[in-house]
C-alpha cells in the first residue's frame, strides 16, 4: 500500500499524478490518499504500515532555511521508473 498526502498544502493535481504513477508502476501499489478530511488520516501508525508515503509538491529546497543541508537520497533506494 502506497500512503499519497492530498490537501490544501499539495500542489494542484500533484496527488492524482502520484497516484497515477503509483499504480502504474511495476509494483502495481494500491493508493490511498491521506490528510485532513480523507478516510485515512496522515498519523505515525498509517505511515508506518505502508510501503511507501509520498507528499507530492515541489520547490523543498526553495522552502527550507540556508542552514540546513542539502537532501540527500538513499544509496539503498532506487528511484521509480
């Protein structure tokens, strides 16, 4: 199961397009969307109990303080194709 946050603070149509590519991908994940209002809310232990949380968007780096350190990504994560 694939956790995909949608609510005020996501992007226009970002969540769909996740979901979207979700399903689709070889993995064929069953998505459900979290967040306020939805039938699963965003919490440690519906994170913990899905292979995968996405919280659709962009502009990250933009939104955090110089001080903080660049994202890094996992040597043990291969991105989907």
């Amino acid at each position: 199961m694939a956790l995909v946050y949608r609510a005020p603070a996501s992007s226009p149509d970002c969540p769909q397009a996740m979901a979207a590519l979700l399903e689709s991908s070889r993995c064929g994940y069953d998505v459900r969307y979290v967040g306020p209002d939805k039938d699963v809310p965003v919490s440690t232990l519906a994170v913990a109990g899905a292979a995968m949380y996405a919280k659709p968007g962009g502009g990250v780096r933009a939104r955090l303080p110089e001080s903080a350190p660049a994202p890094r990504r996992d040597p043990g994560v291969r991105p989907l194709r």
